[in-house]
C-alpha cells in the first residue's frame, strides 16, 4: 500500500481503485469478500469496510445484496433521455448514430488538447455524428479521443461501432469509461448546426461540452453535443 502518512483505510482504497484502473479487476466482476481482503492485507474487515465504502462513493464498485461488490459498469445508455424531450426517447429507446466525418487530426485545438491532457506532437481521432429518433436529428456531436489509445476508432467500419459509442471503446479499444463531467451552455445554431438539425440559423441550442474519464481519472473522451434548445430539459435535485 502506498503512502504510509495516509490512514490505512485510504491506503487499502488506493491500492483497490488501482486494480479497477488497470483492469485486473473488469467491469461488472466480483470483488474479493471483505474477510479475504483483511486476510490478505493483515488488517481488520471494519477497515476494509471502510475503504470499500470510499469505493462506492467514488462510484467505482456497488454492493449488491447477497452476492458481493462488483466493479461498477456505467451506464450511459440513455444519457440524452436527461437532457432532451423527444416522443421516443423514453429510458428505453436508443437513438441512432449517423457518422458524418472522421479523421485522424495532427493539429489539435487548444481546448481539445489541454481537456485530453495531450503533448503538442500527439494526435487525435475526431469523429462527428448525428443523433437521430425515428429519423429525425435532434443532437450533432463533435467528438475528439486520443489517437494513441483509440487508434482502431479511426478504421473500423461504423457498423462495428454502433451506435453507442462506450461499449464500442471498450469493445474495439479496450478502454472503459468510469465517468464523465459535463458543462452545459446556451449557443445559437450556425449554418451546418441549421441544415443537420432542421432549424433557422441563430436559433437557441443547448450545448453540452462532456469530459469522459477511465476509473483512474485519466481524460478518455472530450465531446460537445449541440441540440434543439426548444426540446431540451435540465433536471436536477438539491438536497
């Protein structure tokens, strides 16, 4: 366990979210019981406990009752449902992806490369799709990974991606994203913004620019979706 100045508890949680960042413990897979990991760390369980408390609330494992702690799989499925009013998007239907443009980018912009934490000679895949229901578009999105970890994005045929893309990047590139921070702002639509979207140029559109992160906390994804501010919706409870 690293850093003796820590509590043990907070070393042991350390210790724990490693495994999950590196992949020795997968997503969806059963954790070790609380005896076997004080056994093993010659500590006692109520500190195990403990550190496997810090774990769920930092979302990287849940309990489930009377079959273990798993190594928690996020499910971002129905994200879009959170933010916009659609007659289809009902938490159970899954919005078809158009893929409009990918390329592997030299020059990445700025805000792009200091989001992804990239060095100047790095590249980057950029991938640009619409988000439709029933045939009818209502989000674009513009999304950015980096070259080196998501190299088979750039090749694969947009019918093995699919069209949700974290299963794929866990699929194609072995990468999994643990979870994401999104910043949400009021824009107006642009000539292309228009013409995918079915709108009038200078329309209000909600803009979500997200930040995707693997369990060690290392940036995966920076994406900015563009939608009808007209259908969009934001919910949140303040306790």
């Amino acid at each position: 366990m690293s850093d003796h100045r820590l509590p043990i508890y907070q070393r042991l949680r350390d210790e724990l979210a490693e495994k999950i960042a590196s992949r020795t413990w997968l997503p969806g897979e059963v954790i070790p019981p609380e005896a076997e990991l004080a056994s093993r760390h010659g500590i006692a369980v109520g500190t195990v406990r403990k550190a496997i408390d810090a774990l769920v609330a930092d979302g990287l494992v849940e309990r489930q009752q009377g079959r273990g702690t798993f190594v928690r799989r996020p499910r971002f499925e129905n994200s879009l449902v959170r933010f916009f009013r659609h007659a289809m998007l009902d938490g159970r239907t899954v919005p078809q992806s158009r893929l409009l443009d990918r390329s592997v980018v030299d020059a990445v912009p700025g805000h792009v490369r200091h989001a992804l934490k990239l060095q100047p000679h790095d590249r980057a895949v950029r991938m640009e799709r619409l988000r439709l229901v029933a045939d009818k578009p209502f989000v674009r999105e513009e999304i950015w990974l980096p070259h080196a970890q998501f190299a088979p994005l750039a090749t694969a045929e947009e019918s093995e991606i699919g069209d949700l893309l974290y299963p794929a990047y866990e699929r194609l590139c072995g990468k999994v994203v643990a979870r994401a921070e999104e910043i949400i702002t009021i824009g107006t639509s642009e000539e292309d913004d228009a013409r995918l979207l079915g709108v009038t140029s200078g329309e209000p559109l909600a803009v979500i620019d997200r930040i995707a992160l693997d369990y060690g906390g290392a940036p995966l994804e920076w994406r900015r979706s563009r939608g009808v501010a007209s259908q969009f919706r934001y919910k949140v409870e303040i306790c």
